[in-house]
C-alpha cells in the first residue's frame, strides 16, 4: 500500500481503517491500552463536568485527554499502518544517514502508545452542565489525563524522529517555529495537532502559502522536507497519532506517555529558539474572472481553478463587446459555463426590433495537472464549444505561484491565437493543421480544433499589501484582425493592463486597459453552492426535548398534526404495535430528509408512552411502498443528553430496510378511519388512520421567460396559476392547472424560427402568445407496483403545453442501489396553439430506455436514454448531474438523433445546463420546494422530448442510497466525542 503524496486527498489509511470497524464494539476487556501513568481514573456513571468540579482549576484546559478503551484498537491500527511505511522508507533510504534517521523515527513511534484519546469541545464544568449534549457519561475503564501546568512550548517533529522543544510566543505562526528549528524553507507542507486533539495542515512554501491557525502551547507540528516524499506522505496519518497522544512534551526531559525511551536519549530532544523577526501571515492566492468570466486575467485564461461548487455571475463590457457570464465549478478540476455576448456595432439578423446581435456559447476548462514545488498547475480548455462558434478558441495554459505573484504561460488556439506569434506546433502531425475552418457547424468545428494559427499568451498577476486590490499585466494573443462578422478592432499594442478590487466575498469590481485605446469595466458576483445554508428562525419550534417518556399522550391525531406542521408530510397512519411505534406518512420528497426525520422522532418522543422502544417509518409516494426506517428510542435519546464516543455513535443509526408490499387500501381506510380515529383519542393503543381528503387545491404566481431571442433578450410572462387534483384511490389520481397571464412584453415577440423537422418546439412563440387563459396540463395517472422493486404507471391526457396523448412507464430500482432502469412509451399528438382542449394532426410515437447510474464519486450521476423523440427522430441523450451535500444540483445534457447538423439548425443538436436550488438552503423557513433554472442555447426540434410530470424515478426517490444525506453544511464546531482519526473530515 502506498501512501499518497501531500495534498487535499482523501487517506488510504482511511480504508484500511474502516477494515477495523467490525471489532471497534468488542468489550473493553479485549482491547489493551497504555495510559499515562498519572490518567486518573473515573466513576462510572458520573459526567465529565461532576470530575471537573472534582479536580484542580488547571485540569480544565484544551490539553485534557479523555481516554477510551474501545478507541485503542483503530489507533494502534494507525501506528502498525505508519511503522510499516516507515519500515519500508527505511529500505529505501539512499544513505546510511538517511536510513539511521529513519530508524530513529522509527523507534520514536514504537515509543508512543495507542492512547484511545477521543477529543473534546469546551471543558469548563458550568458550561457542560448547561449543554448536556457536549458532557460525557463516563463508562468503567475510561480514563482522564491531565496535562502538566501550565503548557508553554510548541514540539516540532524532526525527520528523525527526535523533539525540538520551542517556547510558545503568542502571535507566531507555524513559519516561525519551522524556522526555530532548522526546518525553515525545507517543506511544502505542515501539519499542526494543537493540544485538544484537531489536527490541520497548511502551506508553506511560496507556491502554497495559506493562513493558519496559530500553534497554541502544548500544540505538535509535523513538517518533513519536500525531498523527503516517502515521509511526507504519511504525514496526515503521522499528525493525527501524535493528536492523540495529548499536549506535546514541556521539558526537556519530560516526553509524552510512555516515551520512556525517547526521553532517555540525550539527543532526542533539542531547544529551539525563534527568530527575532515575526514571519508576515501568508495569504492565499486571490483568483478572479476575466472578462469572459473564466478564471484568468483580462483577455487571456490562467489555469487556476475554483473551489467546487464556486458559481460567478459575471458583467464586462469593452467595445464593441458586452459580455453577461456565467460560470460553474461542478468539481475542483473542472470550470464550465455558458455566456451571452452582445456586439454591439453589428445587427441581430433575424430581429424585428433592431437589437444588436447576441452570441450564445458554452466554455469548458479542465485541469490536467496540479501544481506542485516544481510542476505548475496545468489546464486544457474550450470557449464557444456549443454555440454558433464566433469566438471559439482552445487553449493550453500553465499557471505558477511564487508568494503574491502568479505568472501564467499559454497556447492558444482559433480566437485566441490569431495574431500567430508562433508556428502551430501540431504542424508535425501534418499538414491538415495548417488551416482553420470557419463554419458555423460544432461538427466542422470539431474537425477544426488545434488548427490554423497559435500564439503565445501569458501574464502576471500581483496580490498588493492592500487586500482587496489585485493588479494584472497580460501579453494577448489575439491581433482582432479576424473578428467575427468581419468586424476587426484596432489593437495598438498587445499587453493589456488591469485591477480586480474585492469589496466583499461575493462582490469584484474589475476594470483594464485593453488593446491600447479601450477601457473595460467589469462586476462579478460570485457565491459557493457548496457552502450555502441558512439558519430557521421562522421554523416552528420542535416539542421540547426530556428523557423521559411522556406521562400522557395527547392522542395520535394531535401527533400526526404536530409532524406535519414540523415537516410538511401527509401522516396517513399512526399504528402501534407492541413496543414499536409504525408511522405511515407520503408526500415525502425533498431535499432535507434527515432534518425532517429528526423533528418527527422529536414529536414522537414527546407524545409516545414509555411501552414504546422504537419508531419505524413506513414511506410511500403516491400509494406506491418505497422505504421503511426503523429508530432506537434509547439510542436517540442517548445521543441528545450526553456526547458519545465515536465507537458508541457509530452504533446509533436509523435502519433502512424494505417496506412490506401490503398497505391498507383505501376501502379498509374508508370503513376503518372514522373508527380508528375516535378509538384513538382516548386509547394510547389504538391505530389512528388519516380521513383521506379526495381533492386538493391550490393558488400561486407564475413566471415564464426566454432568453437570448432576437426580438428581444428577456421575453417574459406574470401570471396566476390554479393547480387541483382529484384522487380516486391513492394509486389513481386526476391532476391539472389552469393558467392567467396577466402582464407580458409578448407584444415584441414575432419571430419563428425556421425549421426542416416536425415543428414541435419551434411553434413556442404560437403557443404562448395565443390566449391568455391556457390549461398547461390536465393528467389522470396510475401507478402500482409489482413486487418491491418494480414500478410501473400509465396516465393519459394534456400531458404539457404543447403535447397530448397516453403512455406508460416501467421502473426497476432496488432499494439504495447505485443503479435503476426504465422504459416509458407515449403515443403522442400535438395541441391547438390556444392550450385549450383542441388537437392538431401531427402525430407521434416517443419513448425511451433510460439508464440511471449514481457513480459514487464526487457526488456525480449519470442518466442515458436511447430512443425516439417528439420530431420523429431517433438518437440518445446523456446526462450529467453533480449533487452537492447541501442538496444543490447542477446539470449538463446533450442529445444527439439521426438528424443531421445541416437538417437540426443553428446548435448542430440539443444541449443545455440546469440547476436546481433547494430552498431549504436560501429561506429563514424550511420548505420542501426547490427551484429549478434550465439554460440551452437555441430552441429547436431535434431531440426534443416530452415533458411530462410523475416520473417513477422522482416519485420512488426515497430509495436513493443518498436520500438521506444531503443537509446544511456543518459548522465545524469542535465537539466533545469527535474522532481524531477522522479522515473523512482532512483539512
């Protein structure tokens, strides 16, 4: 097994740990433990803050050591892992000195016991008696060790295993101890274990310089040099076994429990003394758009990327270009987005009101490499890849960072090299790339991509003392003698000069002087999708938390009500049955799963008799059975009153398991509700059934836009919306929407695009603009299972706006299977303009086979569909989607049919971007909503699919295998029970 190299990756010590997990619940009995000699021992049963009460005022500081036995095991599984390592560097040590240094930090590991330390949060008696939830019971066997008073000293890691001791100095960095020991200018990387246990890493060197927090006394640092690479990589595992040994040595001769032989060794430890002179605190890189809202200076790209989840939203104007950008970061080595550009000396050809014209593309920008001490950050990269390909270009650009500066150096392609200062390199390759071709087609493009003439580009970025404020310098390799629609620009010189200035996080102000004669002004605003939350005050307070059960139910209809108004489900049954509570509840689907089960476990406890152990959620979507949950009453109580070790919170979890097929059909809910419900007032014991409301209505604005249109950029629609449904039986279900439009700038809209195909997209204009009371939809649906993986619905009627007809759909998908399959067939035919309950004659059959497939990685997931689309033609559609932890998703499809580019129109075929936006993430309040945004370049025939509502992978979603784990961010806040070996959790 090879350890990896320094860097923002995930440890394989962390699946090899993993591999310990089936022992870590042994008995204490059989794991072994070398407490300090002077860990004193606990009562059992007494809480944390009762021993601090009981001991000196000093054992409350950040260096106390909670012990458990039951940890011992995957800690000494951490030591054998890095002595094997260091065995093997010892091997392969290239001097005698270099292996007797290695075999020295050998022996010093050896030394160092595997001390069950599970860190804690605040350790001040009071404040855990007030917070129950951060104050551990303590169990027989554990222990609590008490540093010596008062820590002073900061312990750096020689390579060879041995102690350099530095007194601690408040306002120095991690800088100046490397330095105090010989050490400075030597690393890439440090990592710090302050003394309660957290471990961080940061960059030291010029290329990789970051704040960091300051080394508190007592605190470890491990910082091997950058020609050391075998040592190096097991550093993240080196820190967090030093973590859990507790503060660092404070003297001398003092050493860390059980390090006997380490502190015999004259030699072993050293005194360090800081440098006079304090070392500044680095500051991280200071990235920002250019003007095409990629990552770069001005006109030219870096190959520096975001962080994932970074989106931008972008406007930069210079004459005669206007450019609104927007930009994705789906993961760290990927950028992509799309853009409009208008030109504003040139006319949109197909407008009726004299706008300028607008270009549509989409950018992609890839790292291929990432930078290191030596090798800089390397980036592959495409602007105008999917849209009519007047600005498209390729690039290959290398980016370096020395402290504040950062230098980029490119090659550029198509529009960015057309000032040819260079030979195309690719003419090795032959001939073929001498030239470029023009066309507008993204097939002829494709023929044309590193072809024609290259320049060099490049440039340098320079982060001032002041903060906000970044200046560029950029050489572009762009003459603008070859500018679209023969509209060439003057360029007096080729160096382009310009600032960024922060006014916040989220807000850039940009400006330049380009070309040698032109000004360019620019503001982005950017945010991370990742990292969005937002706290609830406005939520409904969940029942107040006791251990104990209630005395007294207030009757399971009052309950169902309480779980509803927390959680905006439908509770269709409360049934329970010897010890077990079972809840029926639909109309589940959302984002934030597990924050909702929590709130109805919260109600549950409040209302349930103390005969109830357990809670087991029955959920079904639409009458179809989809997932069950069952929950450890004790076990959750446990986890709210006290702080858990991690062995004993990996055992609490909410179990996941098949539904049973039979459900209570609506016949013995009709005859049994009104029963039921009475009995369940006043009989603890006695099933409670929902009365089923048959029809449902509901009242709300509407919005419609398109964008980028040759009559005019934004053409909108306000209106009201009714939407109602009629359930006949909970599988059966007649649903619709009326449709008011109040106020509109359709008044602009005349054009329709020209097409060769079925027009069954490119009437949009006929069809929004036709009557202002319309009918969207009006669909009855069926839906049923056929054992507990296979789904299947048929439905029939105004299926969407423009389509009417029947269909059916089959699903296969196991529960928390990474893989689903589906078939739906649709006989399809085309409605009046007018929405209403007319038809017009163009039939057609469509339908697909679709593949779902959730990767596992990175949060991405992939759909492919096979099959015939509403024009008739016939091809495939593939889609990617990345799903953020925070429920955040961002999408990409492309569908490619039969038809050809000269036959689809402008686009060549059908693609787009989506994202969806749950707004859990954005409001005070929770809701189960999102909201949805798609974005394709061009609207037209070719590969357009139907789009109809009640997909069986939507309603059967649940049984996704990461229903239940998207939620806010955590705050990071240390807690009391973390697990120092968190690999999940690496900075």
């Amino acid at each position: 097994m090879t350890l990896p190299p320094p860097g923002p990756v995930t440890h394989p010590l962390h699946l090899t740990l993993l591999a310990a997990a089936s022992v870590l619940m042994m008995s204490p009995t059989h794991a072994t433990t070398s407490a300090p000699a002077d860990a004193a021992q606990v009562r059992p049963g007494e809480r944390l803050s009762d021993w601090l009460l009981r001991q000196p005022e000093q054992a409350a500081g950040p260096g106390l050591a909670w012990q458990v036995p039951q940890e011992v095991l995957p800690q000494q599984f951490l030591k054998d892992t890095l002595m094997v390592h260091v065995e093997a560097a010892i091997r392969s040590a290239p001097s005698p000195e270099e292996r007797a240094s290695r075999e020295r930090l050998l022996a010093m590991l050896n030394s160092l016991p595997a001390t069950g330390r599970v860190a804690l949060g605040i350790v001040d008696a009071r404040w855990l008696q007030a917070n129950p939830k951060e104050d551990p019971v303590l169990s027989e066997g554990q222990r609590l060790a008490v540093p010596p008073a008062p820590l002073r000293s900061v312990t750096v890691v020689q390579p060879d295993g041995s102690f350099c001791q530095v007194p601690h100095e408040s306002g120095r960095s991690v800088l100046d101890y490397l330095s105090a020991c010989g050490l400075g200018g030597q690393a890439d990387w440090a990592w710090i274990a302050q003394p309660d246990g957290r471990t961080a890493r940061a960059g030291v060197a010029g290329w990789n310089a970051e704040p960091a927090d300051e080394p508190s006394p007592g605190a470890w640092i491990w910082a091997p040099p950058s020609r050391m690479a075998d040592l190096a990589g097991l550093s993240e595992g080196m820190i967090k076994f030093l973590a859990v040994q507790g503060p660092s040595p404070q003297e001398i001769k003092a050493s860390p429990a059980a390090n006997a032989s380490v502190a015999a060794a004259p030699s072993a430890t050293a005194t360090g003394t800081l440098p006079d002179a304090v070392a500044s605190q680095p500051r991280p890189l200071d990235i920002s758009g250019n003007d095409w809202g990629e990552i770069g200076l001005l006109q030219t790209p870096s190959a520096r990327m975001g962080l994932a989840g970074d989106v931008r939203t972008s406007f930069t104007s210079i004459w005669p270009y206007t450019r609104l950008n927007f930009v994705f970061q789906p993961l760290d080595w990927l950028e992509a987005g799309f853009r409009y550009t208008s030109i504003s000396n040139r006319a949109y050809e197909a407008s009726t009101t004299g706008q300028s014209n607008k270009d549509k593309s989409i950018d992609i920008k890839v790292r291929l490499l990432k930078e290191t001490a030596r090798v800089p950050e390397l980036a592959l990269g495409f602007r105008d890849l999917g849209g009519t390909g007047l600005f498209s270009g390729e690039y290959l650009v290398a980016s370096k960072r020395w402290h504040d500066f950062d230098f980029s150096l490119g090659i550029g392609w198509g529009y960015l090299g057309t000032s040819g200062n260079i030979s195309n390199p690719f003419k090795l390759l032959g001939s073929r790339f001498d030239t470029r071709s023009r066309s507008s087609t993204n097939e002829a493009r494709f023929g044309s991509y590193f072809r024609g003439p290259a320049a060099l580009f490049g440039g340098v970025q320079w982060r001032t003392p002041w903060d906000p404020l970044t200046l560029k310098l950029e050489y572009d390799g762009n003459d603008y003698q070859s500018e679209p629609q023969a509209n060439n620009q003057r360029r007096r010189t080729p160096f382009n000069i310009g600032l960024s200035y922060r006014v916040s996080p989220k807000v850039t102000l940009s400006a330049g002087f380009e070309r040698g004669d032109k000004f360019m002004i620019g503001l982005t605003l950017a945010s991370n999708l990742a990292a969005s939350q937002s706290p609830k005050p406005a939520d409904r307070p969940v029942p107040e938390f006791r251990p104990q059960a209630a005395e007294r139910s207030p009757g399971w209809a009052a309950t169902a009500a309480e779980i509803e108004a927390l959680t905006e489900w439908t509770v269709e049954r409360i049934a329970p049955k010897d010890d077990v509570l079972h809840v029926w509840v639909t109309d589940s689907n959302t984002v934030y799963r597990t924050a909702r089960v929590e709130k109805a476990i919260a109600v549950l406890h409040h209302d349930a008799p103390d005969t109830i152990k357990s809670f087991v959620f029955h959920y079904s979507e639409r009458g179809l059975a989809v997932h069950a949950q069952a929950i450890d009453r004790a076990e959750w109580v446990a986890v709210r009153i006290q702080a858990l070790p991690p062995h004993a919170a990996r055992a609490v979890s909410k179990r996941d398991y098949e539904p049973e097929l039979p459900r209570p059909d609506n016949k013995s809910k009709t005859a049994e509700s009104s029963v039921a419900s009475q009995a369940a007032a006043t009989e603890p014991q006695a099933p409670w059934v929902r009365p089923r409301d048959k029809f449902t209505f509901g009242i709300a604005p509407s919005y419609g836009q398109i964008v980028g249109g040759p009559d005019a950029f934004l053409l909108y629609q306000l209106g009201i919306q009714a939407t109602a449904e009629y359930r006949f039986t909970p599988r059966t279900w007649l649903s619709g929407a009326v449709n008011l439009r109040l106020a509109d700038n359709y008044d602009k809209f005349t054009y329709t695009a020209p097409s060769d195909l079925p027009r069954v997209r490119t009437y949009q204009r006929e069809y929004v603009t036709s009557k202002r009371f319309t009918i969207p939809s009006l669909q009855l649906t069926h839906v049923g299972q056929m054992s507990s993986n296979h789904y299947y619905s048929m439905y029939g009627g105004l299926l969407e706006s423009m389509f009417a007809g029947v269909g059916a759909e089959w699903l296969y998908r196991p529960a928390r299977s990474p893989v689903a399959f589906g078939v739906d067939i649709n006989r399809m035919r085309q409605r009046d303009f007018n929405q209403d309950f007319g038809l017009r004659d163009y039939k057609v059959t469509t339908g697909h086979a679709t593949l779902y497939w959730d990767t596992g990685w990175n949060g991405v997931m992939a759909k492919i569909s096979a099959g015939q689309y509403l024009a008739g033609d016939r091809g495939v559609t593939l889609e990617v989607i990345r799903r953020f932890d925070n429920g955040f998703v961002l999408g990409a499809y492309a569908t490619k049919t039969n038809v050809s580019a000269a036959r689809f129109g402008e686009g060549d075929f059908d693609k787009g971007i989506y994202l969806s936006i749950p707004l859990d993430a954005l409001l005070p309040r929770s809701t189960k909503f999102a909201l949805s945004f798609g974005w394709s370049p061009l609207t037209r025939d070719g590969g357009a699919r139907l789009g109809r509502s009640n997909t069986l992978y939507e309603l059967t979603s649940v049984r996704d295998k990461g229903a239940f784990n998207f939620a806010a961010p955590e705050d990071k806040k240390p807690r009391a029970g973390d697990n120092i070996l968190n690999f999940d959790r690496s900075p």
